[in-house]
C-alpha cells in the first residue's frame, strides 16, 4: 500500500510517474476512477487552495468527499481506534494536521492509502506541484539552480526533501538562527541570489521579520539572478515583507497559472496510491 507523507518516501521514478498520471488526467484519463469510493479529508478552516484542489479532484474523479475539521483527530480516543474504524468505509485519507506524528501514527493502522496534505515539517503535495508545473516550462527544471528565502519550516523542508529526491541544487537565504541542516544558506539576498534560476519564498511572522530584513526578494534582486530566472512565491504571500510589490508585478513572478497544476497533480497522487494497493 502506497502513502505520501514525505516526499523522500518516492523514488525519482515515482515523482515521474505520478508527472505522466497528471498528464493523462488532463487528457481526460481517469475519468471515473473514485467512482462508488469515499475520500475522508482533514482540513482546517484557514485552508483554502489545497482543500478546493483536493475536493473538486475527487468530484471530478467521480468520487465522494467527506470533510472534517482537523480538530477532530485532536481528541482521546486513540489514533489506532480512529483509523480502524474508517478504515471500514473510507477508501483513501487526506490528511492536514501540523503534527507528522499523528500521521505516521496513522499510517501504521489505516488500511487504506494516506496523504499528507500539510504538516509544520512539510507540505509535499504543494511541491510535487510546483516541480510539475515548472517541467512544463523550464528546458530541464532538475539542472536549475534553487535557492529558497524562509526559515527552516513546512515549505523550505519540503524544498530540501524534493532536492534530495530528485538531485536538484539547493540553497537557503534567511536569518541567523533559521538555518536548515543540510543545505549552503545565505545571510543576504544580493549575494544568496547570484547564478540562481528559481527563486522561492515563504511568508514570514512579524517576530520574524526583523530578522529576515536583509533577505526580501525585490525586482532588483531579481534582476540579478540568473537570465530567464523565475519567482515563485508559497502563497500565501505578502507584498512588502517577503516579497516586495513590485516583484510579484514583474515578468520574474511564475503566476496564479502556474498553481493551476495543484488539481491535476493531487488527482494523480490519489490514484497512484491507489493504483498502487
């Protein structure tokens, strides 16, 4: 039985396979595929375009989703009674919960395939999604240089497990004190982003802030990365801290169409789990 809950569970292979699924998907495969199967999805209230993706993929799937609140694992009743029980009626669990623990735990007594929809240590549906999406434009997106500004958390670990994945280059733009183990890092933007093609960001607390004053991404700086480079900000994102306005108006910004693959790719992670049994 196939889960995700990290990406550095799949092999490169996998992650191209699933890239081919996505594809034939939106040639209009699959079609039908949830048909008479039921898909149990934890999720907060705050999230919004990895739930949407997740429910309309299953619906266009032609299966069922039925939704609870991500709270509602966060109560007695052991992990392993929950996920007996519906593991008697639920054919596939997607899961949005910050704590990884709860998951694995899961993971251990389910009987049917789980998905990590985000956890505080990563978010690999986001990042399987944006790797899909920038195969389609970029000439061989595994040679580009990456270079990620944030502090070591969900987006910027799930960064780090893509490039063990896949062999990628990656390095970290951030703060003292925001290091991840692992990867070069950066103290300052204008030296971090030299010879870099993707640039990628992730919003910040205002405590954090004030330390990452020497890392926002501008136009300017964005001007000197690599020619042809791209920006692409985790959403969500806020002009003026992480990010300034005018990059995210610039020709540098990836866009809202290039998250347009979320849908696809999710699909294509429900039915490789599944196809996969």
């Amino acid at each position: 039985m196939k889960n995700l809950l990290r990406l550095t569970d799949l092999q490169t292979s996998d992650v191209y396979e699933i890239f081919h699924m996505a594809d034939e998907i939106s040639a209009g495969k699959y079609s039908g595929f949830l048909g008479g199967k039921s898909v149990v999805l934890f999720f907060p209230v705050t999230s919004i375009r990895t739930r949407v993706t997740f429910e309309k993929g299953i619906y266009l799937l032609g299966g069922q989703p039925i939704l609870f609140p991500s709270d509602a694992l966060d109560k007695r009743e052991e992990t392993r009674d929950v996920f007996g029980y519906l593991s008697n009626w639920a054919d596939l669990l997607v899961i949005r919960h910050k704590d990884i623990r709860l998951l694995e735990e899961a993971a251990k007594y389910a009987e049917v395939p789980i998905i990590n929809a985000m956890t505080d240590v990563n978010h690999p549906c986001e990042i399987l999604a944006d790797l899909y999406s920038l195969s389609k434009i970029r000439e061989n997106f595994i040679a580009d240089k990456y270079l990620f500004c944030g502090k070591n958390g969900n987006i910027g670990l799930a960064w780090k497990e893509a490039s063990e994945v896949m062999g990628f280059e990656l390095s970290q733009c951030c703060g003292a004190g925001y290091e991840m183990d692992g990867v070069r890092v950066y103290h300052e933007i204008e030296t971090a982003v030299r010879g870099k093609d993707i640039i990628c960001t992730d919003s910040l607390s205002a405590d954090e802030l004030k330390d990452f004053k020497n890392c926002q991404v501008t136009e300017q700086v964005m001007d000197m990365a690599n020619k042809n480079a791209l920006l692409n900000p985790c959403p969500p994102f806020y002009r003026g801290e992480e990010v300034s306005a005018d990059a995210i108006e610039s020709g540098y910004f990836a866009g809202y169409e290039f998250k347009k693959s979320l849908l696809a790719v999710q699909q294509a992670v429900m039915v490789w789990c599944l196809k996969n049994l």
